[in-house]
C-alpha cells in the first residue's frame, strides 16, 4: 500500500524519529520525503502532522498544507497573471509566480505566438523547479503534444483552491471519488496537484454542488463518499 | 513584504457573475444570506471574537482616564482602533492600515461613535478634570471577505460585555475600586447600530448580502448600511462604481433592518447566557452560533483557555475507524500506536532542546467513531465537520 498512514500519532517539529525508521528499515537507506531532515546522524521531523511510510524505504510527514511548494514534473494549474518578455507568469500558489515560455504551447512558433491574457487558467508540467530559481512550466510534453495540457477554456467551469492533502487524494488510484461520480453524472474536472481544481458541469447548480462535494470529501473515507453519493443520487 | 495577492482567474470571475444572474452563490448560500455568525466571549470583560463564515475578528475594549477635551469638558471618549496583520491574510501590511483598514475604521467611527450609541457623558469623572476614555481594539484574524460586518458584531458585543471599575470621588480625589472590592459597571449603550454590507453586481442590478473574499474582488461596489433594531439607519457609504436607485436603496435598508434585529437578538441572548454562565461560577467560555440555513451546520465549538495544563482534547474525527483499518493498526510496529512523549520545539525544525515532557497530552488524544453522515437531497450535500471540543477535565 503506497499511502500506507502509519498511526494515528502527531509529530511536531523537532521530534527525532531515528528509533521509528530503524524499527522499519534497520541497517538500509532510507529515502526522507517532504517533512523529515537529517541532522548530523538524526532524522528530525520539521512539519507537524503523522508519520507516513511508502515501501521499501520511503518516509514522509503528512499533513494539511495549501501553499504549494512546486517539484518538477508535477501537473500544476495556474491563472496567468502577466508578461515578462517572451514569458507568461502564472500564479501557481507558491511563493514565486511560474514562468511559462510562448514557444511551450502546442504548435506555437515564433510568429505563432499563444494569445493568453490575464485571468486565463492554464494546466501544464512544472519543468524546472528547484528552491533557488522561479519554477518554470510547460504546456507539452515531450514530442511537442499538448496531451490535455494547455489553456482551460470553458464558459462554466470553475476554478477553486483545495488542500494540497485533497489534491493528492483526488488523483490516487485509491480514491473511488471522481470515477463514481463520472459514472452518476457528466462533468470535466481537472486537479492541479498545487490544490487547484477546474471543474465543469452542466449547469451552475451542479458545480456548486460537486464543489462543496469535493471539499467536503477529504476527511471521508471511500464507504463515506459512497453513502453520500447515494444519498445524493437516489 | 506583504504577499502578493491571488490572481484572479477569468473562470471564477465568470462563474460568479453567471451565477447571480441565477440568483445563485458559488458557496451554495442565497443572495440573502448572511454566513453563520458565531460569538465567542473571552473571560476578560470586554473581550470577544466574531467569526462570520471563515473571517474571524477579536475585538477587545479597555478603559483609562484621561483629561476631557477642552470643548467637550462633560464628556468621555471612544476611540477606535483596528488591527489588520499578515496573521489574518498575507497581503495585508502589519506596519499600516491600508485602505481597507482605514474604510473599516472610519465607518465603525461614524456607525459607533457617531450615531452615540454609547453614552459619553457617563463617563465623565470630574468636569473638565477627569474622564474614562473607552478604547475598543479590533483585531482581524482571518479574512475571507466582509471584515466590517463582524468587526461591527464584534465591537458592539465587546462593548456591550464590558465592565469598567467602580469609583468614588471624595472631593478632588478619586478612588478606583478593584473588581474584587465592588462589582464593575456596564457601559451605557442606547441602541445596537451593526453594519450590514450588500455587493453589486451586473450593473448594480443584483444584489449580494454579506460577500466572501472572491465575490468582494469579483464585485462592482458595495453599499454599506449601519442599521439599528428602532429602524433608524446611522451609516450609509456606496463604494466602487454603483448606480444605485432609490427603491433599491430602501429595499437594501429592509434586509439590512432584518439582518439588524436578527442580530441584536442574538447579540443580547448571548450576553445573558454569559451572565447567567457568571452568576453560576461556571468559567466555561462560551460559545454561540447563529446559523440561518440547515445547510452547514457545524456543532458549537468549545474552547476553554484559562487553565492551559488541564486541557482534554477531544478530536472527533469524522474518519470512522473501520475494522480493516483497526487490524492494520495492530498489525503495525508497536511505535506506530503508542504516543511518543515529545513535545513541541518552536523553531524551523531543528532537534528538539525540550527534553522529556510528560505525555498526558497526547495520550488525552482521543479519536472517537462519528454518527453517521447525513446528506439527502443535492443541495444538503453537508456532511459533519470535523468537531473539535476542548474541555476543562478537572
């Protein structure tokens, strides 16, 4: 199990889990994920919230965050907020805005330049992002194909900021959520794992309803959300 | 540095504005709804916090004595004091008020002091020598739009729950009783005025009542009225690019008149709840919530702060725990289960220099099964909340 939640107990900053990760892995490498950093020989917590173990030798801390801190490869959505020479710049949600090039879009050239404004949602690739620079996005992969990414475009959608916790939930293949919805109703959604969430309905009433739905959902378990949904859908 | 503020996307924007052309609200509410109101009263006289939806506000008054001023020599004075740090939103300043603290500050002046909703002639000590200068501090602590609506709520609860000290004038000195010696004595106030703000939208044809943070940048303007429970209105001020007519005007001033009454309802129910709380020599703080809607209904939250070392946390956790779940516990490292007894270490995440502190704490941590959830039709989509309640144990 990947997102195996070890325990139901709290770390705080500071505390030393040495004892923990040699009790799991003793005598192997281990591989300390977002939350956990070493000092001198000990492994010390540095975000509050439970201990989780992903096999063979992965640990991490999970807990409720919603600033975003941008790792390359990751799907983000962003607004555009501006241009800055042959560049966007995209509110991701982190500290530094993204930067996206003109020629990062499908079939865009020197001379066909992407004509996005400001306010305009985008859904693409971090592709550079590391403490010491700007994050910079994509909007193609790598033959030069948007595959879904690209600017998000629709007239009823809405764009609402999530838990990055949810984010994560929402897209693990463990989360019974979005298919059993999609099997009840028709909507567009997608999830930036900064915790943004695009969604597209029908109509107005729906995308409130499947918003707060959404919201709502991540602190349920998946027998939860299948009783809300009957009871939604009955 | 303050922090830049979230860009704005087109599809919020656009949703928005869709949505109250179908008298609708991106967070299910009606377009004259207001957000659940809760009031939680401090143990200090004077001391509350108002959260309206996400915004919180703590308002606190204090008292000292001052010299009347020369024109004024019978009266007392309030002054009005509102806090905006990067605590309740990162794009505020701490170093000055900006705009919008100045626009809150100077409409709950007019709204408070103006309308002389409180008696400034009680507070004089001594003509032209000595008199109780009122201080009310407003603290915004979470902003999620409309601070002014709850900075209003809660100034005039703090001012309504404040006690200053009892005196005696012998001749030119005056005696102050401590609160111990003699009970202290309410402030006189008149009448209740509570700001009601009221967005426009689509050319100041659509009309929300109390906007959250989105609908407030989304918006074309805002009207604000200041409205007592006699009718008699105390503040209005337009904001932003509005046209607004005249029955509308009058039609605002009804649901701002209702919200009013509603609230100072609720407001006295609240303050007599505390008494009678007092006269029973029950410390508890108390907490109230007005809730208009079913939708939404979290349960009351109980905070209790004045014995710190003597904390129960409860936290109901609406995760049951399942079997499938408790078995992989047990299959789980005896660690896993038990609480380690750290305690915090405030700081970046450097090794813990606190040493072993008793683990009481975390054992207290308990993690009870929820009653099942309750949603039935499309819009009573709500399902319990996560329910926290702090309780003293001795």
């Amino acid at each position: 199990m990947l997102l195996n939640n070890v325990g139901e107990h709290i770390y705080l900053p500071g505390d030393v889990i040495n004892s923990k990760i040699q009790t799991v892995c003793d005598g192997e490498t281990v591989r300390l994920g977002p939350g956990l950093s070493k000092h001198n020989t000990d492994v010390t917590v540095s975000k509050a919230g439970s201990l989780c173990f992903g096999p063979p030798n992965t640990f991490w801390i999970d807990c409720h965050q919603k600033r975003y801190i941008p790792c390359k490869g990751e799907n983000v959505i962003g607004v555009i907020s501006g241009k800055q020479g042959d560049y966007y710049k995209v509110d991701i949600g982190s500290s530094d805005q993204a930067l996206l090039n003109f020629l990062s879009f499908e079939g865009a050239s020197k001379r066909n330049r992407p004509n996005l404004s400001p306010g305009d949602v985008v859904f693409g690739k971090l592709a550079i992002a590391n403490k010491h620079m700007e994050p910079e996005m994509t909007c193609v992969d790598v033959n030069g194909k948007a595959n879904g990414m690209g600017l998000v475009d629709d007239k009823y959608g809405i764009l609402f900021q999530t838990s990055l916790n949810l984010a994560r939930k929402l897209l693990s293949p463990d989360c019974i959520l979005l298919p059993e919805l999609g099997s009840r109703l028709a909507f567009e959604v997608i999830v930036g794992l900064n915790g943004k969430i695009a969604l597209f309905c029908k109509s107005s009433a729906q995308t409130i309803t499947l918003m707060k739905l959404i919201n709502e959902s991540e602190y349920l378990s998946n027998e939860q959300m299948l009783d809300v949904l009957k009871g939604m859908f009955l | 540095m303050p922090l830049r503020e979230p860009t704005l996307s087109n599809l919020e924007n656009n949703f928005i504005v869709n949505a109250v052309c179908d008298n609708r609200r991106y967070d299910g509410r009606r377009i004259t709804d207001a957000r659940d109101t809760q009031i939680t009263l401090g143990l200090d006289y004077g001391c509350c916090t108002v959260s309206l939806g996400e915004t919180k506000v703590m308002a606190q008054v204090a008292v000292e004595m001052e010299r009347p001023k020369e024109s004024r020599p019978s009266e007392g004075s309030l002054h009005i004091h509102v806090e905006m740090s990067t605590l309740a939103s990162g794009n505020f300043d701490a170093s000055k008020p900006g705009e919008l603290g100045i626009e809150i500050q100077r409409i709950l002046e007019r709204s408070i002091i103006l309308s002389r909703c409180l008696d400034l002639e009680e507070l004089c000590i001594r003509v032209g020598e000595r008199s109780w200068a009122v201080h009310l501090y407003i603290h915004v602590l979470c902003y999620d739009g409309n601070i002014l609506d709850c900075a209003s709520i809660a100034a005039i609860t703090s001012l309504k729950h404040f006690r200053r000290p009892d005196i005696t004038v012998e001749g030119k000195t005056v005696l102050v009783h401590s609160i111990e010696e003699r009970n202290p004595l309410p402030l006189t106030m008149h009448h209740m005025p509570f700001c009601t703000t009221m967005a426009f939208f689509k050319d100041s044809k659509q009309l929300l009542v109390d906007p959250t943070r989105i609908e407030e940048k989304v918006m074309d303007g805002k009207l604000i009225i200041s409205i007592n429970n006699h009718k008699e209105v105390c503040c209005m001020q337009i904001c932003g690019q509005v046209h607004i007519s005249k029955p509308q005007i009058l039609h605002s001033t009804d649901v701002a008149y209702l919200k009013s009454k509603e609230l100072s309802e609720f407001v006295k129910n609240v303050l007599t709840d505390d008494l009678k709380y007092k006269q029973n020599g029950e410390k508890e703080q108390q907490v109230s919530l007005l809730c208009k809607r079913n939708l939404h209904v979290k349960e009351n939250l109980m905070c209790n702060q004045h014995k710190k070392e003597n904390l129960l946390v409860e936290i109901v956790n609406p995760i049951t725990t399942t079997e499938n779940f408790a078995s992989e516990l047990k299959k789980a490292p005896e660690w896993l289960t038990k609480h380690d007894s750290k305690t915090v270490s405030v700081g970046e995440g450097l090794i813990n220099s606190w040493g072993k502190v008793g683990s009481s704490f975390f054992k207290s941590i308990k993690k009870p099964e929820l009653p099942n959830l309750e949603s039935n039709s499309e819009d009573e989509n709500d399902s319990d909340e996560e329910i926290i309640t702090l309780n003293q144990t001795s």
